[in-house]
C-alpha cells in the first residue's frame, strides 16, 4: 500500500474555523430563529469595484476574438501587470523593485506554503503567536515541526509571543533563526510595524543571514501616513526580505484570485556545499514547473486596481470597512471593553472582559447576542484572553451587532 506523509497527522484536529463552525451550527438548530450575524471570517462583503469588473468582461470579449485570444501566459504573470505593480505599489513610495522580481499568483495563502519548496529542511522558524495558522500548518506538513504540545505549540518552532505588554510586537530574538514570518499590519491583532521596528528586523535579517517572510496583504489598510507599507521601504530588505501581498483584501478578490509575491534578484541561500544560491533562481524555477499562471481575465481585472477609477473605488471600499472598524472600536470601548488594532487593519483585537477565556467570550456572545467573533485562542496559545472581531460586513450586521453587545455589556 501506498505509504502517505505521516507530517499531516501531527496537524491539530479541532482546527479553529470548523469548531466555530461546528458551535454556530449547534446553537442555531436549537434557537433556529435566533438573528446570527457573523463577524468572525476574514472574508470580504462588498462587491468587486466596477474598473475591475469592466476590465475582466473586456478580457472575457479578448478570449472570443482569435486576434486577441490568449492561451498559457507567462508562470510569472504578464508584463503589464507584473510593471504597473513595481510602479504603483513598489517605486511610488520609494523602493527599489522591478517587475521582473514580482511573481503573479493566484493567492498569498499558496505562496506562503509553497515558498518553502526553495528552503531546506534544517532551518530553524520563527513564528509570532498569535499568528495566521498557514504559516505553522505549511511547516508541519513539510515535516519541519515536531509533535504539538498540549498547548498547541509545535516541537521545533520558535514562538515569539505578542500582547498588549509588547504593544503586539515580537520581541526581536536572542538567538539565530533562519527563517521568520512577520504580518504587518496584522491578522489577527491589527498591530502595525514603525519603520524603527522592521529596521531593527531587517538588520537582525542581515546579521543572522536569515530570510524575512513579510506578509503585506492588509498594507492598504494603513491610515497612518509614518508607517511602511513594504518591507522594502527599509534599508537593506533586499538583502533579507520575501515580501507576499494580495489582492484579496484591498481590492475584493478573495473569489476572484489574485496575488504577488517579490523575490529580490539580490537574496541569497546558502546550498550544502556552502556555496551562496540567488533565491529569485529557485522561484522561478519553482514557479515555471509547478505553476501555470493566472488567467488573462483576472489579471486584467488586477491591472484595473491601479488605473484612476480602480485607485478610487478600491480606497471606497477600504474606507468602507475602515468605517466599520470604527465603529466597532468606538462602541466596544464605550461598553467598557478593551480593544486593541482597528485602525490600520480591518481586525479589531478584544482583551475579552471578566478575565473569560477566549471560547468562553466566543460562547457568551453567541449566546446572549447572537453575534460571531473568532476566539483569540485560535490563533495561538498566546492569543488567550483575546477575540477578533473582523470589520469585513454590512454596515447594517456592525450596527447592529454592536447595538446587542453595547446593550448586554454596559453595566
Ligand atoms: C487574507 C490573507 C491573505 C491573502 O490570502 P489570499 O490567498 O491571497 O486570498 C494573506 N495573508 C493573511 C494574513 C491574510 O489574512
């Protein structure tokens, strides 16, 4: 019999988002007519902007004319698209990428699990905690983990816990990592990253010759004109630095499908026989062999996020849920509940009051309002004592929803 990989049974089986799923649906067959609303995935609500709509039902016209009919595209992504990326989201604020270092894909969460095809076996990995679970699942399945612990916590893996004590920012660790993965802003807790503290990353990076997995996909949500938005907008990233972004968030496409990934022509591994290796060589070999491009329609509905009209119905749409972010801090707050994040991410961070346990709060605001959150502890042993509440709805389901919380909290 064929043997399988025995990585996948050290997986954790009660993962996070099906025994929500499992608690929702419990509760709803015994209290059938209770008004559920559901803040607690990361998903987006509001329809694709119009430029991109418009440009993917021209795309679609293109495929019906042989004179513009495309069949496989570049592995890379086109060069339109791959060149009004560098211009707009890299070059006009300052960093030095080029569109032959950016890789179209269809989607963030994929290429942070595949980029591990180009690292060896031995690194040592660094995570957050809490921290997004595809960056911890992705090693285990690559048999880079031990067994989990009773907590949850991965043999192998170095856990660099956040909380409000560190205004959830890791501590940069006393000894050397190989590879590490930094969200910023951040899912789950909507902390964002100063330019002093990616700087004292990326020459930690340098020092240690370890390589710096930089997720962006929630850069667009930076209100604060201080912070960076790309690792590359630090000296020296090019030398240490993986940076991932999405369409997903800014622009609606989470069913759509559309990502990046920048590999600098400047980063280097080191191979067995010692010798240094350019990393952009081993993606892109990697990308040409296991991956055969996103469709032409989609991409052209990409490449309209940066024309007039896509700039501004993207930054509506991102103020739209920015506005809903705001409102879930102003009234959680005035119910007397803590809260952290919500202002440079669409992710509003609960401290869970009465010292409730995350699944206990989760249980209690299903129960008593009927709404659905994400329990903190989901996301890490860390995340303890904390709840994500998504701005990702209608602005009616947030009113709403914090209309029931206000009303049961506020003693
Ligand atoms: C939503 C999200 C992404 C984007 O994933 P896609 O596969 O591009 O939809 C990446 N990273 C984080 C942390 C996310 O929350």
């Amino acid at each position: 019999m064929a043997t399988i990989n025995d990585n996948y049974l050290k997986l954790k089986a009660g993962y996070l988002f099906p025994e929500i799923g499992r608690r929702v649906n419990a509760f709803a067959a015994a209290n059938p007519d209770a008004p559920i609303i559901r803040l607690g995935i990361g998903d987006v609500t509001e329809p694709l902007p119009e430029a991109c709509r418009t440009a993917m039902i021209k795309a679609v016209e293109d495929m019906g004319d042989r004179s513009t009919f495309k069949g496989y595209g570049p592995e890379q992504g086109y060069g339109w698209l791959r060149e009004a990326i560098a211009t707009h989201d890299f070059q006009a604020r300052g960093c030095d990428i080029s569109a032959d270092e950016i890789f179209v894909s269809d989607g963030s969460k994929c290429d942070c699990g595949n980029i591990l095809d180009i690292f060896g076996n031995n690194n040592t990995i660094a995570v957050t905690d809490p921290v997004y679970p595809v960056y911890v699942d992705t090693n285990v399945m690559a048999g880079h983990t031990g067994e989990a612990s009773d907590r949850g916590e991965y043999g192998g893996l170095i856990y660099l816990p956040i909380s409000a004590e560190n205004h959830f920012t890791a501590e940069i660790p006393s000894q050397k990592v190989d590879l590490i993965y930094l969200c910023f802003p951040n899912n789950p807790t909507g902390a964002t990253a100063t330019r002093e503290h990616l700087a004292d990353w990326v020459n930690y990076a340098r020092a240690n010759g370890s390589i710096i997995f930089f997720d962006a996909a929630y850069e667009a949500f930076i209100t604060d004109p201080s912070l960076p938005h790309s690792i590359y907008e630090i000296e020296g990233a090019r030398e240490c630095a993986i940076e991932f972004r999405s369409f997903s968030k800014n622009a609606g496409f989470t069913g759509t499908r559309c990502a990046l990934t920048v590999v600098p022509k400047t980063l280097k591994g080191k191979a067995a026989d010692g010798s240094d290796v350019e990393l952009w060589g081993l993606w892109n070999r990697r990308q040409s062999t296991k991956f055969n491009g996103v469709s032409y329609i989609v991409q052209r509905g990409a490449e309209a996020v940066y024309s007039p009209a896509g700039k501004a119905q993207t930054r509506a749409l991102i103020d739209f849920y920015m506005e809903n972010a705001r409102i879930i801090r102003e009234q959680l707050t005035s119910a007397g509940i803590q809260v952290y994040g919500g202002v440079n991410a669409p992710y509003v961070w609960v401290k869970t009051p009465h010292g409730l346990s995350s699944w206990d709060f989760f249980d209690k605001l299903l129960h008593t309002c009927n709404v659905v959150g994400t329990p903190g502890s989901g996301f890490g042993a860390a995340g303890e004592g904390y709840f994500r509440i998504s701005a990702f709805n209608s602005r009616d389901n947030v009113n709403e929803a914090m209309r029931r919380i206000v009303e049961k909290f506020k003693s």
